[in-house]
C-alpha cells in the first residue's frame, strides 16, 4: 500500500521539469529520527531531526535518495517543541515532512513546528520559510510611499503597573515552562491572577477618566474621533492605498482594491507560469 503511494508520488514527480520547483509536505506516518546515518553523506538527512527512525521512516528516506529530495526538517538545530509535528497522550513524534529537491535547498531560509497552533487534530504546523523569484506584488501592484503607523496599545497597558505586572507574569511563565514543577506553576498562578487585578484596576481608572472627559466641554468632538476609532476597527481593510489594475491605471477606491488583490493572487496561484513551483501535499 505504501509503496504503490510512493510509486504514484515518483510518478508525479517524473512529470515535473527540472526547471521547476518542487515542495512535498505532508503527513508520512514515519520516524526518519534524529541521526542520518547513511543518509547523511547524500545531503538527503541533515542529522538533526527527532526521535528514532523506524521502517516506515526508512521508507522516507528511501524515497527522498531515488528522488534526490532533502528532508528539510533535520536541516535545522531546533528544540524539541519546535520539531515534534504530533502528540496524542504522552507520545510526541515528528511525522510531518517538508522535503525539497537537494539542488533547491539554497532558497530555503528554515524549518520549524509551530507548537501552539494545530492545522489538524493532534498535528502541529510545519512552517517552511522559502525565497522564491519571480515577478511579486510589488512589480504588478505597484508601491505607494510612506509607512503605516503602528496601531497603539489601548490606554490603559501605558500604566507603568500594568508593564511591570505584565513582564513578572511573563518571566514567571517563561520559569514554569522551562522547568514544569508545582512551584513554578503556583509562582505563574499568582503573577497571573495579580496580573489581572492591575489590569482591571488600570482600565476601571482609564475608563472614569474617559467619562470625565466626555461630560466636560470637548466631549462631543472626543466622542465623534472614538466612533470613527470603533469604525476603522471593524473593517477588514485598516489602510486602503492606491495600486494599479491589469491596465496599470491606479485605482483608490477600497472594492476595487480587494478585487484587484483577489484577481492577482488568482492568477498568482493558479496560472501556470514558465518558472513556477509546484507544491504537493501528501
């Protein structure tokens, strides 16, 4: 069963050119393990992986040395959280795989899990970071000047207690998770739940202050500046800028800025280009 599907992958592959970029990724159901062993001197296993290999890991690695593939996931020096792709219970393995062909690796930046995100139930996110060429956003929509300002924090998180709480609570985390004992954890409660009362005490101070404001003489104008506040916070879009259509005319208005961003990535990934990369998930 397995070899037929991995019969069927080559088959695929074989119909690819040369020219193009390959990116495979996806659920194998094997351990290809922490060493490379053989599979090290071919560029196909980068030693850095996770766990012990078993057979089906094997298989993998098999295949990627027929294919000429690397397994982009034993490239990079990560901790553990950072490599492990499934958990079910007490077991945690890597199971998901990235792999490149060996001549492309070049353009690949790196390799990690995301551990607080799942894309699936029990499986982690395999996150891989590539440089690809070709003509952008930036050549086919143009570039408009100028920086958006950062979005500030609400009133209330400039308290300087608020920060201090904030910081002591994060440290106290970063404590608990690195050495995961009852002390740690009753030490991360306490910073959370003091955390919290700052929070609630620094907002309930921001909040009368507002009311003061907008009882006093300049709170029709402050109350008019907070609605538009609440506006531009509801929209998908927080800065509509110009960029040009398929004729390269600049349009403005925010409809025909979304539609012009839905027909490039339309074409963008799914037109087929002369230098394209072609990804399969398995």
């Amino acid at each position: 069963m397995k070899e037929d599907f991995y019969a069927k992958v080559g088959e695929m592959m074989e119909e690819v050119s040369k020219d193009d970029i390959v990116i495979l990724g996806g659920d194998l159901n094997g351990h290809v393990g922490r060493s490379a062993g053989i599979f090290g001197d071919g560029g196909v296993h980068g030693g850095k992986g996770y766990g012990r290999q078993n057979v089906d890991g094997l298989r993998i690695l098999e295949f990627a040395q027929r294919r000429d593939l690397a397994v982009l996931n034993t490239m990079y020096e990560k901790r553990k959280s950072h490599l492990v792709t499934f958990y079910s219970g007490n077991a945690q393995t890597q199971i998901d795989y990235v792999m490149m062909r060996k001549e492309d690796r070049w353009r690949v930046k790196d390799v990690k899990v995301i551990p607080s995100e799942c894309v699936a139930p029990q499986h982690k996110p395999a996150i891989c970071d590539v440089r690809l060429s070709g003509q952008g956003a930036r050549n086919v929509l143009g570039v408009t000047k100028g920086r958006i300002k950062a979005k500030q924090e609400s009133w209330f998180w400039k308290d300087e207690s608020v920060r201090v709480a904030t910081k002591e609570k994060r440290i106290a985390f970063k404590k608990w998770y690195r050495m995961k004992n009852n002390l740690t954890k009753a030490e991360y409660d306490d910073k959370k739940m003091e955390c919290r009362r700052v929070i609630h005490e620094a907002k309930m101070a921001a909040y009368n202050d507002l009311y003061e404001m907008l009882d006093g003489p300049e709170g029709e104008q402050a109350l008019y500046r907070l609605s538009k506040s609440r506006d531009r916070e509801k929209k998908d879009m927080k800065e509509v800028k110009s960029i040009y259509d398929r004729n390269g005319s600049v349009i403005r208005k925010e409809k025909e800025v979304k539609e012009r961003w839905r027909e490039y990535f339309d074409d963008l990934l799914n037109v087929v280009c002369p230098k394209h990369c072609w990804m399969m998930a398995m």
